[in-house]
C-alpha cells in the first residue's frame, strides 16, 4: 500500500508539472505574437522550473 501511495504522489505531481509547462508554452506563444507580458512570461517559466524541482524530493 505504501508502494501505491508513493506512485500516487509522482504521479499527481507530474500532472501538476505537465500543465505548468502547458501553461508556459501557451503564454510563451501569446508573448512571441505581443498578446502577454515578459513578466508574465517569466513568472510562469519560473512557476514551471520551481514545480519541476520538485521531483528531486523524496515524497
């Protein structure tokens, strides 16, 4: 069970580090067409670089 509990957890946080990176790629689109700000283009690829971090932890 415990086995189950820790894929879970990977699993769940792929999901959220997935659509971090989604995220990013859709408002780096809308930036390379002048439709988002570089701040909010930097505050999402950070968003995605700080989820991403998370798989060096142990859950």
């Amino acid at each position: 069970m415990k086995g189950i509990k820790a894929n879970e957890y990977w699993i769940k946080l792929y999901e959220q580090v997935d659509a971090a990176v989604k995220d990013f790629v859709v408002l780096f689109d809308f930036f390379k067409d002048d439709d988002a700000t570089e701040e909010e283009t930097k505050a999402a690829y950070t968003a995605a670089l700080e989820m991403s971090s998370l798989f060096n932890e142990r859950p």
